[in-house]
C-alpha cells in the first residue's frame, strides 16, 4: 500500500520532532514526484520539513498538501548547484527549527545522449545538477551534525546508476552511479561521529516528470506509448510513484534503521535484477 496524502500529522510519529532538509520538494507536474512526496510522508509521521526548489510555485503546492494534514513545512527556493544559496537555505533551516536531523537530496534529472552526441555544455549541467548538489550540500549540513553528534543523509539515486534502463544518457547514468558511491564513503567517514547515510535507488517510476519531459525526449510526446515501454521492464505488474520512494526513505529516516549505512535500498519493481 502507498500512503494515503489525507492522513493527519503523527504526533507521536516515526520522525516526530526531527528537523528534515528536503531538496526537490516541489514537483514539475501534477502528482507525486520524489521530493514532494517525501516532504508530505515525513511530514506526517511528525517531522519539521524545510523544503526547497527553484519554482517557488511548486513548493506552495507542496505547502498546501502538508497544511491540509496539519503538518509542519517552511520552504525556500534554492538553487542547488550554489554554495551560497545552500548555505543560505540550511542556515534558515537550523534558525527555524534549532537543528538538522536529516538532510533528503532528491534533486535530478536526466540528459538524453552519449558521449560524441551530448554537448559539453550539458555534461557539465549534468555533473552541476545531480553530483555536484549533493556535495555542496553535504559541504553546508554536515557541520551542523557534527555539532550536534547525530545526523542522516540520504540521497536519492536511479537505477540508471546500476545498470543500462533503455536509454543512452551517459551524463545521467555517471552521476547516479557517483551519488551511490558518494554515499558509501560519507558512512564509513562519519559513522564514529554518529552520522548515518544511506541511497534509495528509484526505478522507472510514473512521477510527473514522465508527462512533463521524459516523454518528449524519448517517445515523441506519446506518454501512453512510454508508460507501456517503462512497464514491460518491470516484473510487477504495476509501475510505483514517488510515494514509494518517500516509504524507502522513511526507513532510512527513522530509528529503526539506525543500524543501517553505507548501504542502498533499490525501488523498482523488480527490474534491475531481470535479465533482458
């Protein structure tokens, strides 16, 4: 079962009282992308959720689903490939809510192409977008948990990074494979000073980015036609959402994985360990 989004806030929930960084907490469509689905779950189940993105628009959408269920939600619009801006928005995170407990990188998106046909320029947007956002903002919540001698990062991947999903976007593919490891080598680092991280590997999920680009790039703007391709991978017989997702990162998010780092959980139906 995914979750219901009319469930009211846990008081006594699994995050209750944690302070929760999310990045992408809007969504680019109607729907439930990853971030906006995980600010909505984590919300729920009692978590103080600063949530940011570039489109101020979608995060007030995000912000009237978590209002409904009497959460609690501040949002900034940030621009994830900027040190400044990062550290500006994690500032006002901690002056909010007085900590940060867990940070949600699930910002990204992906590039069609391979490496003689993608330009430069777009390789290096790639990097910009799905690794180097995840450093910066490491570089910017990290000192915050060390102050404070307990942290959770989790990042948010693709099984792009495992394995090849159908389509050459090599930018894309690299940058997942690097937020995977990323995340190994921040929980063998931290792990003494109390610091857990984790990845959640999405697969081919039905989020809005399917209807808002993917089908564009890839099916000459046929959703149905994409959303029958992206299926005939899957060995369940249903596609997820992001409220998948948000389930995976709940676990890692909580007290009942607290034994849990360095490690990935994989959310795809089945597909990436089916043959052809």
């Amino acid at each position: 079962m995914t979750f219901d989004a009319s469930t009211p806030v846990n008081p006594q929930g699994r995050l209750a009282g944690k302070s929760v960084f999310v990045t992408g907490a809007g969504s680019v469509g109607a729907g439930w992308g990853n971030g906006r689905a995980i600010a909505v779950r984590f919300a729920q189940e009692g978590a103080l959720v600063f949530g940011v993105d570039r489109d101020a628009d979608r995060l007030g959408e995000t912000a009237a689903l978590i209002a409904q269920v009497g959460g609690r939600f501040a949002a900034g619009a940030c621009d994830v490939t900027s040190s400044a801006s990062i550290h500006d928005s994690i500032a006002e995170c901690v002056a909010q809510f007085g900590r940060l407990d867990v940070l949600v990188n699930n910002v990204g998106g992906s590039a069609k192409g391979g490496p003689v046909e993608m330009s430069e320029e777009v390789w290096d947007a790639q990097i910009d977008h799905n690794l180097k956002s995840v450093f910066l903002t490491c570089k910017h919540a990290l000192p915050h948990m060390l102050a404070q001698g307990s942290g959770n990062v989790i990042n948010i991947s693709s099984t792009s990074g495992l394995r090849w999903t159908g389509a050459a976007q090599i930018a894309y593919a690299a940058t997942k494979a690097g937020v995977i490891q990323f995340s190994r080598v921040l929980a063998v680092q931290y792990a003494q000073q109390g610091i857990r991280a984790n990845t959640v590997v999405p697969g081919q999920l039905h989020t809005p980015m399917v209807e808002a680009r993917l089908a564009g790039q890839r099916a000459g703007g046929d959703v149905e036609a994409l959303l029958r391709e992206r299926q005939a991978r899957i060995p369940l017989p249903f596609m997820g959402d992001g409220r998948d997702t948000a389930n995976a990162a709940l676990y890692l998010a909580c007290d009942e994985s607290r034994f849990v780092t360095g490690t990935e959980i994989v959310v795809d139906g089945g597909m990436s360990v089916r043959c052809g």
